[in-house]
C-alpha cells in the first residue's frame, strides 16, 4: 500500500518527521499527537505487515478518526492510542525502534 486514507490528511501538521527518520522494514515506530493518523499511514507503509506503528493522541475524536482511517484503508499494522505526551506514554519500555512527532 503507497497511499494514505484521504480523510487522515488534515493539513494542520509542521514538518513531514517521515521523511526525515529513515525508518525501516519491520520496525516498530509510535507517531506523538498522531491526529487522523497520516505520518502513522505513512510509516506503516515503511514498515510493511513485519513492523508496526502505533500512534498517540490525547482526544477521542481523533482516535476515532484514525482507527476509522485505519478500517477503511486496510491498515492492520497500526494501533491508536491514547494518552498525554505530557505524562506518561501507554508504551513499554524497550518496546519501539523509532519515535516521531511534529
């Protein structure tokens, strides 16, 4: 899959962090304040069905958002969830290859 969920494109991001973090095949990457979930979209399509991407929002709506994204793309290597990026990331320690934000 090379395109993205037209309706995660909000136009509001600063920054294409996806570009810019050479991720790789299989990775596992968590996108901070992932929204509707382009950069997750855009990295799982980096990482293919051996990696993962997991994004972190703060608000229902646009958790919402994304995992219908996700649905209606066919996006079965991302996860949504959600939490503060202020406080304390629902992440494990030791669990991801790459962290992005913009």
């Amino acid at each position: 899959m090379n395109t993205v969920p037209e309706k995660s494109i909000l136009g509001v991001g600063c920054g294409a962090p996806v570009n810019f973090a050479n991720i790789k095949e299989g990775e596992t990457v968590v996108d901070l304040g992932s929204g509707a979930g382009i950069e997750v979209f855009l990295c799982a399509n980096k990482v293919r069905e051996s990696g993962k991407v997991i994004g972190i929002d703060m608000t229902d709506e646009m958790l919402q958002r994304a995992r219908n994204n996700a649905e209606q793309g066919g996006y079965s290597n991302v996860e949504f969830r959600k939490g503060d990026i202020e406080q304390k990331i629902p992440i494990g320690d030791n669990t991801v290859d790459l962290v992005i934000s913009n």
